[in-house]
C-alpha cells in the first residue's frame, strides 16, 4: 500500500513556492531557488507530483536566466516528464518550448526544432493564438539559421495569418511581412524557386500541356 502523506506537508510545500514567487518578485533569484528547492522537498514528501512538475519548471526559468543551459535543461526535462505523467498537456507544451529554447541557445537546431514542432502541435489542439505566433516564429528562425528559406518563409506567413486574424498588432506585423520579403530575397530561396518552376515546366512539357 502507498504512503499516505499528511496534508501539513504539502501545505508547506505551497507556502515555500509562494515565498519564492515573492522572491521572483524582488529579482532575488538566490533566494527564489532556495525557497523553490525547498517546496520541491516538501512536496515530494507529500507526493504532489503536479506542484514537483512546476517547481521544476521554475527552477529551470531560474538556470535559464542566469544562462545555466545544461542545469535548465535537466529541471525542464524532470518537468517534462512529471507532466507527460500526469497528462497536462498546458504543461508538456511549456517544458517542451522550454527545453527548445535551451536546445537553440545551445546550437542544437535539429532538436530544437523537434520541440517546437511537438509543442506547435498542442497549441494548435488548444486553439492557443499566442502559442501558435511564438512556436511559428521560432521554427522561422530556425529555419533561416539552417538556411531553409522556404521553411522559413511557410513559418513566418503562418505567423502573419494569425496576426492578421487578431488585427491587434500593426507593428508586429509589420516587422514579419519584412522578414518575409527579406527571406524571398535570399539567393538560394530564390533558386529553390526556379528549380520548382522549371520542374512543373518539365512535367508538362512531358505530358504535352502548356
């Protein structure tokens, strides 16, 4: 038979995590992770996985801000895996863009890339406009990194359509329709281009239509 954990212990585990959001609050990050690493304490004792599963998730904001990739990211992979657990799909989307951006930071575009596409996914299932614009621009930009302009520019139009359906934000929309000219500019976009075209041509020359 499991444990049974009292109640008092996650009740401290609660006070500790709002002791370190007042922390959070202060910019005292130090003490933010030493109250954070103490309710994660309390609560393991008390068996609340989903408050461990946030607190993790905190503890890794905390590394990423001080640039600490390798310690956020296992606190992200930790949280990742409590949430696939518990199947909170809110929080496996905000691990997984977690994890994305240490995995970009670090220079690991391809997996990087792989969790922003998951997390994509869940935010399109949720309907989530905010989401779709961040995970969407941030394949853009990875995409422009590996120099894959069409990928790129698929990303940054699915951005602009989005932003368009809100019709709240002139500027922001400004600035990705420039990115998209400026990606349609690049020589091997337009290349990739040409080699499309002349490939239809080509099909229909073969099948004798103009």
């Amino acid at each position: 038979m499991e444990k049974q954990s009292t109640g008092s212990t996650n009740d401290e585990g609660r006070k500790y995590e709002q002791m370190a959001y007042a922390s959070l609050q202060k910019k005292d990050f130090k003490e933010a992770e030493t109250n954070f690493l103490t309710a994660l304490q309390h609560m393991e004792d008390a068996g609340d996985e989903s408050g461990q599963a946030y607190t993790l998730g905190n503890l890794g904001n905390i590394y990423f801000q001080r640039r600490k990739w390798n310690e956020a990211r296992d606190y992200y992979q930790k949280s990742l895996d409590l949430m696939e657990k518990l199947k909170d799909e809110q929080g496996i989307e905000s691990s997984l863009g977690n994890l994305g951006n240490v995995n970009f930071y670090q220079g690991e575009l391809d997996v990087a890339q792989e969790n922003y596409v998951k997390a994509l996914k869940l935010v399109e299932q949720s309907k989530n406009l905010n989401g779709q614009i961040q995970y969407n621009e941030n394949l853009g930009n990875i995409a422009l990194q590996k120099r894959d302009f069409q990928a790129a520019e698929r990303y940054f139009e699915n951005v602009r359509a989005v932003l368009m359906s809100e019709k709240e934000d002139a500027e922001r929309i400004t600035i990705v329709e420039e990115k998209i000219k400026s990606t349609r500019k690049q020589p091997e976009y337009l290349e990739a281009k040409e080699k499309d075209a002349q490939g239809e041509i080509d099909q229909l020359t073969q099948s004798k239509q103009h």
